[in-house]
C-alpha cells in the first residue's frame, strides 16, 4: 500500500476503479451490443445496396452509350 500512496492513490482510486467497471459492464450490455448488432445489420444490407446500384450504373451507361450512338446515325 505504500507504493500506492507514493503514486497518490488511496482508497477512493479503488472506489472509482469498481464504479467505473459496473458501468462500463452495463453500458456494454445495455447499449453498445444492440447498437454493435444494428450497426452490422445495417452494413450488411447498405453493402448488397452498394452493389446492386454499382450494377445499375453500369447498365446505364451502356444504354446512354448506345442511345447516343443512335441519336448520331439518326442526325
């Protein structure tokens, strides 16, 4: 315990240290697993969008490309 009032630490640093671990402990179970479990559902949907919208981009281009080259044979 010396070494600990050398450092400045008492009884109360332990007091905190205990407070600080049940709230953590709580919070971790009370709000970040549901926010860490939607936050993956969420980015487990976002990508397939991610996807899916990349694949219409490209579908558009090509008809934009072949509209164009349409529009100039026609003129």
């Amino acid at each position: 315990m010396e070494i600990l009032a050398q450092r400045g630490l008492n009884v109360s640093f332990f007091f905190q240290f205990v407070i600080f671990a049940i709230a953590y402990i709580a919070l971790s179970q009370i709000l970040f697993k549901p926010y860490t479990a939607a936050y993956i559902q969420r980015e487990s949907r976002t990508k397939g969008g991610e996807e899916i919208a990349q694949e219409t981009e490209k579908v558009t281009q090509e008809l934009r490309k072949r509209y164009e080259s349409k529009a100039r044979i026609s003129s």
